[in-house]
C-alpha cells in the first residue's frame, strides 16, 4: 500500500498544494512552523478520520476559509482509488471514493492505513489512560472498520446513559443546591426522577452489550500486541528492563482482579497459531454485574463508573510502571516500540501500511536513530519530516522535498 498523489484545499497552513509520491522513503524538509506536519497529518485524517495533534476539526480549516478538502490517490494491490474528504466545523462532515458521494464518512475507513510516529506519542507513555484507550481503539479500526461503529454505538450509550445519572443525582431528596440551583431545577419532579431509574437498566443492558464487544476486541488486541511490543523494544534498547503490558478493566471492585485472571480471556494455545479469543458473553454478564454493584456510588456522583471508558493500558519496564519510573530514552523507546508492534501487527493482516515518522529522530540519540531506521527501512513507502537534512539517516535516503512558506518543492 501506498499513496500516489495528496492534494489540499484550504488545509491548515495550506490554501492549495498538491504532492506527488511514490514508494519507498519520502523525507519532508524545512524549518519548524513551515507545514511540513500538516501534510503527514492530512494523511492521517484520511486513514483515522481524525487528527493527532487537536481534538476537533475546526484547527484543520485554514483562517477564513469554511472548510478543508483533502484528497489522496491510495494504490494497493495495484488498484487505485481517489478518496476526498470535506471538513465542515460545526456541520457533517462529506466523503466521496472515486468521485462518488459515500452516506458516511467513515465508509473510507480502512482504504487507507498508516501507523504514525510523533513527539506527541510521549503520551502514551506519560500520559492520562485515555491516550492509550485511543491508540488501542485506533488500532482496532485500523484493522476492522466496523469497530468505528461499536466504538460510536457504546459512546453514544454511554452519554445516555450519563445524562440519566446526572438527573436522578440532581433529583435525589436532600441533595444541597443553592437557591439559584433549585429555582433552576424546579421543574423536574420526584416523578422525573423515578422515570429516569426506570430506564436505567434499559441502559445498562446496552451498556454491557457494547461495552463487552468493545472489551473483549481490546483485550484480543492486546494479547497480539505483547509479544510484538517485547520484541520491538528490545531492538530499540537492548541494555533496558524488558517491556511488558497489560489491560487493566474497571470491573471489579478487588484489588489485582481483572478480566484476565478470571479467565475470559484464554491464553493462547501453545500447541497452534490461533489467537487468543476473549468469552463476549461472559464479559456482558460481568458488565451487568458490575453496573449493579456501583450503583449506588454512581447515582451519587452522577457519572458511569464501570466500563471500557475508564479502563488502562498498563506498561511496564521489569517490575516497575514505565509511568513515573522510565527514563526520557526509555519512554521514546516504548513509545516505538507500541507504533512498530501496530505496524507489524497490521503487516501481518494484509499489506504494509504507510509509515509516518514526524519528527521524530531528531528525539533520538545516534544508537535508536540507527535501529529504527533498520527497522522500517523494508517498509513499502514511509514519510519522513525533519527540520534539518541531517536528521534523516543514511538508511532512509530517498526522495526529498523542501517545506518553507506555504510551498512544498521536489529536490532533484
């Protein structure tokens, strides 16, 4: 896989552009500030319809403009296929795949596949648990599209979930409002509040269901990922602790207790290649079970206290959290290691994805430059930006292009 042709239309820094690419090593090169991130990060959005650097979409569209288009030529299997995608803050996003219109964008997903490296994957190391629920869910979409649509389904639950919750905890006899509050809230009546009780375990039966089909495709994915995480760190550094990682669920209440250890997840069998496949019933039920023993702490916060959404990616170096215990060199190193396991993980599965490093060596001392630049220099077509010329390893020579104001210029 590969992408032949990138073109952007009020994108960021960039009123129009147009880049022609090819297989093998593509390095971006200019100052900082000069737009070289925008273009890896354009081919992001098309492979994850989402940015890695902000949250929203509204940054994306270029000041004064009412919406960004991206466009990419995606070849794989020597087949092509035009893919653009219309960015519209405030308003429905718009897909089309050869010219013609998709009903949603997310039908994309899956044409595309890149594993990105950049400074911002630091926080998968020192970040909030959320980073990491990101990269796991990413990654599951990246290698099943239809996981966008569980993801999306138990999301939406769980907002209706939440909003349930908040009302019957602002309903609740004896609650301390000020007078501003209860005059505000005046409305909704003790009645109003066993409505909302009523439907809750409507909720929480959908809440388990998506939740456990969304737990048990993390927890797979992470059984994959283990062996190929420990193997890809210690190429990165030899001399370390070695790496290790484990899902951590909310469900149980029992200190040490998960998922895991209670069996619905069986190792992989020693005697076959199968991977490991996680009991989704059996997750449900313990979902279920779990919402009704929270309950009452839920109803007091007013927040949903059990499921996928509060769980964590737990990384190790030896016996010790990488969090707070890693060195800089050691958390740039696991860092590698989760994006170069995803990326042979999803290799496996179908076809080398497009590799994006931004940045990202210029971070790295001469021995980590060197074993990574081994490492994803067999990679079908990889991007490189760099602010200097010098930050592109000897392995990686190939094309290049200057990035300075607004302009993108092959260099012959």
């Amino acid at each position: 896989m590969h992408v032949a042709h990138l073109s952007l239309t009020d994108f960021r820094s960039y009123s129009a552009v147009e880049l022609a690419l090819e297989p093998g090593v593509t390095a971006l090169v200019g100052p900082n500030g000069q737009g070289k991130t925008n273009l890896v990060e354009a081919l992001g959005y098309v492979a994850t319809l989402g940015s890695f650097r902000v949250a929203t979409d509204a940054p994306l569209v270029r000041q004064g403009a009412a919406r960004a288009i991206i466009r990419s030529v995606v070849v794989r299997d020597d087949r092509r296929a035009l893919v653009e995608i219309e960015i519209n803050p405030g308003r429905a996003n718009r897909a089309r795949l050869n010219r013609s219109p998709v009903p949603r964008p997310r039908e994309i997903l899956g044409l595309l596949r890149t594993v990105l490296f950049a400074p911002e994957d630091l926080a998968l190391v020192k970040g909030d648990p959320a980073d990491r629920r990101r990269f796991l869910d990413d990654l599951l979409v990246a290698r099943a599209p239809r996981f966008a649509g569980v993801r999306a389904d138990y999301d939406r639950v769980l907002k209706q979930r939440s909003a349930l919750l908040r009302s019957a905890m602002q309903a609740r006899p004896g609650r301390r409002q000020s007078p501003r509050r209860q005059e505000a809230e005046a409305g909704f009546s003790a009645a109003g509040a066993g409505d909302a009780l009523s439907t809750l375990e409507v909720w929480d039966a959908h809440l388990a269901r998506h939740g456990a089909e969304l737990l048990a495709a993390r927890l797979e994915l992470v059984h994959a990922l283990r062996p190929l995480v420990a193997k890809a760190y210690a190429l990165l550094a030899p001399a370390s602790p070695p790496a290790d990682m484990e899902y951590r669920d909310s469900l149980s209440t029992e200190p040490g207790a998960s998922v895991e250890s209670q069996g619905f997840v069986p190792p992989q069998p020693s005697t076959g290649p199968g991977p490991a496949v996680a009991d989704r019933a059996g997750l449900e039920a313990a979902l279920r079970a779990s919402l009704i023993e929270v309950r009452q702490a839920e109803l007091e916060r007013g927040v949903t206290l059990v499921g996928p959404h509060r769980d964590d990616l737990l990384l190790r170096l030896g016996e010790l959290p990488a969090r707070g215990y890693a060195s800089h060199g050691e958390s740039w190193s696991f860092a590698l290691a989760l994006r170069l396991a995803a990326y042979d993980l999803l290799r496996a599965e179908g076809g080398d994805p497009v590799l994006i490093l931004d940045d990202v060596f210029a971070e790295l001392d001469s021995r980590r430059r060197r074993s990574l630049a081994e490492i994803v220099a067999p990679a079908e077509q990889v991007l490189i930006t760099a602010a200097v010329p010098e930050d592109v390893p000897a392995q990686l020579a190939g094309a290049r292009f200057d990035v300075a104001e607004g302009s993108v210029t092959r260099v012959r």
